[in-house]
C-alpha cells in the first residue's frame, strides 16, 4: 500500500480497534494504553469524528497523516485488553487475511509479512 492512500473508516462504535483517529485534531489514539481513557473516545463516535484505520495498525495512522497523541502513545508497548480479543463480523470482515507478524528488537518494531522477506 503506497503512503497517502485512505483507509480510514467512519465508526460507529469503537468495537475492539486499537487505534482510533480523531477528523478534528489528526490525533491518533492507541486503547491498548490504560492512559487512553482520558482520551474520552466515545464522545469522538458519537460527534463523528471517531475514524478507524485498515489495518488497524498506528503505521496506518501515520500514513493517513494523523499525529500521535502524547497521553497514549509512549515506549512502551502494552498487553492486549481483554476487551480487544473479542471481535465482531463486521471487524473479522474488514481482514484482509490476518494481521502480519511483528517482532521486536532493541526497541525497534520490525513487521514481516508472512509468505514475503523482511520489509522495515
């Protein structure tokens, strides 16, 4: 996928997405983060403002030109909610086929796609 193309969806609700975009501010959000409850994402869903991104990964949101917020996004990398291993139809449709295999080296996220070589 080449840099700029959209693939932010308007929500309706957050669902178990990870990263959620905010229309007004180019703000992404990551859940994952227990500091993102301050972040107030609801009211961003029912303002309209609330995007999710395909695949729902913060390179995504990056791409699309959205910036990180500074209350979820530190170095850290948190464990995956209980919340977020539930998931609905309409998310299981939207895959496009698994999310690909990331690795971590020395503070460094490296993303293998699983038939290709190493892409950085």
């Amino acid at each position: 996928m080449e840099r700029g193309a959209t693939m932010a969806v308007k929500l309706t609700e957050l669902g178990t997405r990870r990263f959620i975009g905010d229309t007004e501010t180019m703000v992404v959000h990551d859940r994952w983060n227990s500091n993102c409850e301050d972040c107030l994402l609801n009211l961003l869903v029912e303002k309209g403002t609330a995007r999710g991104f395909n695949p729902d990964q913060s390179d995504q949101a990056f791409w699309e030109d959205y910036e990180y917020c500074p209350v979820c996004f530190d170095r850290s990398d948190p464990p995956q909610p209980a919340w977020a291993l539930e998931s609905t139809s309409d998310e299981q449709s939207e895959s496009s086929g698994g999310e690909p295999e990331v690795d971590q080296h020395d503070d460094v996220l490296v993303r293998v796609k699983k038939s290709e070589e190493l892409v950085s």
